[in-house]
C-alpha cells in the first residue's frame, strides 16, 4: 500500500508518497489556498493511498476532510507523541517530517497509536439547502 505523510510548513503544505518498498516515490509542495489543496487531494485520491497527519493539522485544516469525504483513508496522529519521534530522530525539515508520517503505519507498535479519521455525521435536524 501506498502512504502520504502531510506537514504544514511555513508557507505550503507538504506531501511524500511512500511506495510499497518504502521508497519516497514523490514529494508534493502546494501552496495555503484552498485551490491548491483541493488540487493536491484530487491529485492524492488519484494515487489510492492513505495519508498520515498530525491531529493538530486535522484540526486545524481542511484537507483531511475532504480525503475522508473522497473516501481515502485518513489517519491521525498525537501531536505529543509526532513532536517526540521528530525530536528523537532530529527531523527538522518539513519534508523528512512528511515522511516519517508516512512510515508510521508501517511499524506495527506505531500503528496501534494511529487514529482513523471518520467524516463527521450529519445532523438531523439539519435541513440541506439544496
């Protein structure tokens, strides 16, 4: 299977892909709009992978929504636990940082820590506007 670890850096969001052997097969840079990202979600959804984030940047952006929504899988990870694993293999880059995401599922006893990121339910006391 195919992973995508994604990193918000300063000013882009980064993406690596991981191949089945665990080779970076292609490292994507988009820019923070909201075309940008939709562009780089179509791109990924083409690719059948699952994408492994941080929970602070599920939270905070919609990128991962709209993979959920596409239908990928999404998986999350504990802040507290990415800072320790980046700190204890000196990643500073944001790219080996995308990467090192995209390796958790790969290890067994870091895969039990991940989270699967579920779409939201809709309410039923919501009227759809269309």
């Amino acid at each position: 299977m195919t992973n995508c670890g994604l990193w918000l850096a300063r000013r882009r969001l980064v993406a690596v892909l991981l191949g089945p052997a665990g080779d970076v097969r292609r490292t994507l840079h988009a820019a923070l709009t909201d075309d940008a990202r939709y562009g780089l979600i179509e791109y990924l959804a083409g690719a059948e992978l699952e994408i492994v984030l941080t929970e602070a940047l599920a939270r905070s952006d919609l990128v991962a929504l709209q993979a959920v929504r596409r239908g990928m899988p999404v998986w999350t990870v504990d802040d507290g636990l990415a800072a320790a694993l980046l700190g204890a293999a000196g990643i500073r880059n944001p790219t080996r940082a995308a990467a090192l995401l995209a390796r958790l599922p790969r290890i067994a006893l870091l895969r039990a820590s991940l989270r699967r990121l579920t779409p939201p339910e809709k309410s039923a006391g919501q009227l759809p506007l269309l």
